[in-house]
C-alpha cells in the first residue's frame, strides 16, 4: 500500500501521479514495461479498475503504449506531453534538474519577451495600470522578506500579467500550460534570493518600459529579467 498524502484527487489519479513521477524521473525507462495489472494492484493496494484507470491517465499523456498481448510499455521522451501540467510538476517533482530548467528559460525567452512588446503597444491604461499594481504587490513583498511563497505566487502573478495582457492566445495558452514549472521556478528564485534590491530593479524596468509604451526596450527588459533568473536558478538546480 502506498502512504497516503494530503492530494486532491481520485485514487487512480494518485497511483498515476505515483507512476507517473517514477517514469519521468527514470525509475522507469523508455522502451520498459510496467508491472503486469495484478502486480501493480498488490504493490498500491487497490482494484484493477483503479490500475485501469491510472493507466488510461498516463497513456493519454503519452508517457506509455498499450498493447494487447505486448503489455505496457513506456514511451520515448520524444513523445510524452512535455506541455501537459502533470507531466511538468512530476518532473520537477521528481529532480529539480538543470535540463528542465534550461529547456524551461528557453522557450520564455522566444515569448515573455514579445508578450512584452504586445502588452506595451496594445495594453489600454487599465492594463498597464494593472501591471503596476502586480508589481507594487511583488516589491512589497520581497521588502518585507517576510514569506518566500507569498513573494513566489506575486511574481508569478506579475509574469502571467504581462503574458495574459499581450492578448496572444498562443503565449495565453503555452503561459497556462507551465504555470506549475512557473511557480515552482519562482518559489526557487525567491529563497535563494541574496540581492532583492537588485532583483526587484529588474522587474522595475519591465514595468516602467511597458506603463511607457517603449514596446521594443519592453522586450529586451525582460530578456534581462529571465537570463538574470536562469543564471540564479542553474547553480541551485541537479546537474544531470
């Protein structure tokens, strides 16, 4: 029997997520095959219709195959659903590795950046006020040094903000999709922070250059902003 954790969700969601998180981080390889039904419901104590349904779960994410009279096999990472918000917090669940992270920064950095540029050239007054407000929220916060989640989910807030505001349903969409590896990432950022000062005049300039409309200096301040991150993040991440 599996120990039992404070998480939100049916059974079969759990042993998914337990499965799910031993594939991802390599307990299960690709091209393995997963215990047979029977075994899988002795080692999580429950029926197969619970087994059944969490492989359904996985499959759908293409993490593993099914086919009759071959078994279960897992998938190559070519194939998983790497967008897939599961699938990106079991990783990072299961090692917080510097290839994630990388993988992670890079593709912020071919869109936070123009999400800048739209949300300064389009954003109304409102939208750009709104900005200012998530900003003011984050710099409180961090000056105040009080509660490192706090100071996380602000700027967390403050990215999705500014992605929400370029009115791009891709960047939207893809901005929804890592939310999880975004918060967690920020919540990193946030604890192993050792200048707020200098951080938060990073942000600052994000801010000033949209509420400016300087679309194009928007951009560039917030390539500073994620390389200036990534920098942090890397030395703090697994080496892989």
């Amino acid at each position: 029997m599996f120990e039992r954790e404070p998480i939100v969700g049916t059974m079969s969601s759990q042993v998914a997520r337990i499965i799910g998180t031993k594939i991802v981080g390599g307990e299960y390889a690709p091209g393995d095959s997963l215990p047979i039904e029977g075994d899988l419901c002795t080692q999580y104590g429950v029926s197969r219709t619970t087994i059944r349904e969490a492989i359904k779960h996985l499959a759908g994410k293409r993490l593993i195959d099914v086919q009759p009279k071959i078994g279960t096999r897992v998938l190559p990472f070519t194939d998983w659903n790497l967008l897939d918000r599961e699938v990106l917090s079991w990783r990072l669940t299961a090692q917080f590795d510097s290839k994630i992270v990388e993988d992670i920064f890079e593709m912020r950095l071919c869109f936070e950046p123009r999400a800048c540029h739209l949300a300064a050239r389009y954003g109304s007054d409102d939208d750009h006020r709104l900005i200012e407000k998530r900003y003011t929220k984050l710099a409180g916060i961090v000056q105040s040094g009080n509660d490192v989640r706090l100071a996380a989910q602000a700027d967390l807030e403050f990215h999705m903000t500014i992605i929400n505001l370029s009115q791009n349903g891709m960047f939207i969409t893809i901005g929804s999709a890592i939310k999880a590896a975004l918060r967690v990432s920020s919540e990193m950022l946030q604890r192993h922070a050792t200048h707020p000062s200098e951080d938060l005049a990073l942000y600052d300039d994000v801010r000033n250059r949209i509420v400016r409309r300087e679309a194009d200096d928007a951009a560039e301040a917030m390539t500073r902003l994620l390389k200036a991150s990534l920098a942090r993040v890397l030395p703090i991440t697994t080496k892989i």
